[in-house]
C-alpha cells in the first residue's frame, strides 16, 4: 500500500468533510501535536514523545505500509490531522495471522463517527492483508470504545481483573477478537 493514498472520505453526522487514508512524511509535525495531544489527555499515550521518537515510528510505519507488516490509517479533517489507527501483524513465527489493532481520535472529533468508518477499513484491510484473528483491548470503562468494536462484529473474549491502575483506582481490561472468515 502506497503512503498518502485515500481510502475514503465521507460526511460526519455534523457535516464535516473527512478523508481517510494512509500517512505520508509530511505529517510527520500533524502526527506529533496529535499523539502529544493523547498524552495531554491521558489517553492511549502515558508521556509525550520527541520529534525524533516520532520520526523514527513514522519511518517505520511507512516501511512497514509497503510489506504488509502493518497497516496505518489516518483521518484528516481540513487540513487537520484528527485520528491515527493501525493493525499490527503478530511477529512471532506463530502469529503471522493474527493482527493487534489500535485506534484513537483527537478530543474534539470524536463521537461524529471517525471511529467506525476507520475500524470498517482496518477490517477490509486486514482480510486483504491475509489475517485471520483480529485482536484489541480497551479499558472497561471505555464504553465508546466498547461499543464500537462491538458495531463492527468484535466479540468480548477475555477481562484481565484490576489491569490498570489510573487516577487512583484499578480498571479491568477488556479483550476483545474477530474472527475473519
Ligand atoms: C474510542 C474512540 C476510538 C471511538 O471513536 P469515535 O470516532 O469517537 O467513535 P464514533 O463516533 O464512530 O462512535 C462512537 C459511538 O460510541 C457511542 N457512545 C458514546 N458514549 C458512549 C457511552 N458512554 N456508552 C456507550 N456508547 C457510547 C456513540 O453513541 C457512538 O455510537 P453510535 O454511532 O452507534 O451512536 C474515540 O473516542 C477515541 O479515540 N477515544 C480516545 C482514545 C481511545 O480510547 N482509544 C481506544 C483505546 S481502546
């Protein structure tokens, strides 16, 4: 898969022009203020990263889009980049088919359903990647979250007790899978 190449662009439920597609060197800034928002936030990220630390995952995420190692997806609202998402393929010689998949929105485009449209073209894109297991975890408390990988045909599997400890208090941890015929 080619770096910058639309996917998709639809209409949220607020009206606004979305376009899906993968990332290009030149987000590089744009993916920055974006992951060190989540990190602001609390959420996904635990610590901001540097400029450096982003390029070399950037650098990575690009080699990775032309093996079929992984599949990166963003969202660009304007000329704003609003989410990040990718499938990992399992690494171990016995997980080649199984693909970890991450997923967040900037606070401020979230609930317009940026979400689901992105997990409806990992899918798409981890079938014609050849995986056959999908696999996420969330917080329990993150009942949007929940509900959308649920939307999508994600079965709940597994709740790891107390996994987190966040502001003072424990959350479980909420396994979820696909199977991809
Ligand atoms: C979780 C997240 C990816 C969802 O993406 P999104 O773009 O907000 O999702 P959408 O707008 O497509 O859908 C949100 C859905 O959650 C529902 N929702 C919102 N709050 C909810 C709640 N408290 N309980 C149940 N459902 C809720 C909405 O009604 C909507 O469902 P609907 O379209 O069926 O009405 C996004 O909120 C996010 O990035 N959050 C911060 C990072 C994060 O949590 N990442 C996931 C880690 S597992």
């Amino acid at each position: 898969m080619k770096s910058g190449k639309t996917i998709r662009s639809f209409s949220t439920k607020d009206g606004r022009k979305v376009v899906l597609r993968t990332p290009k060197w030149e987000d590089l800034d744009d993916l920055l203020d974006l992951i060190n928002s989540l990190a602001e936030e609390r959420v996904v990220m635990t610590r901001k990263v540097s400029l450096e630390e982003e390029r070399e995952w950037l650098s990575k995420a690009l080699s990775s889009l032309g093996e079929s190692e992984a599949f990166h997806l963003v969202a660009e609202v304007g000329d704003k980049l609003v989410a990040t998402s990718e499938i990992d393929r399992g690494q171990s010689v016995y997980e080649r088919h199984v693909g970890g998949i991450g997923i967040a929105i900037r606070d401020g485009f979230r609930d317009i359903g940026i979400g689901t449209e992105m997990m409806k073209i990992l899918i798409e894109q981890a079938r014609i990647m050849g995986l056959k297991v999908l696999t996420l975890s969330a917080f329990a408390n993150n009942k949007s979250a929940i509900h959308i990988y649920e939307k999508v045909g994600f079965k709940q599997t597994g709740r790891i007790p107390q996994k987190f400890f966040k502001d003072g208090k424990y959350t479980d941890e909420i396994i979820m899978i696909m199977l991809l015929e």
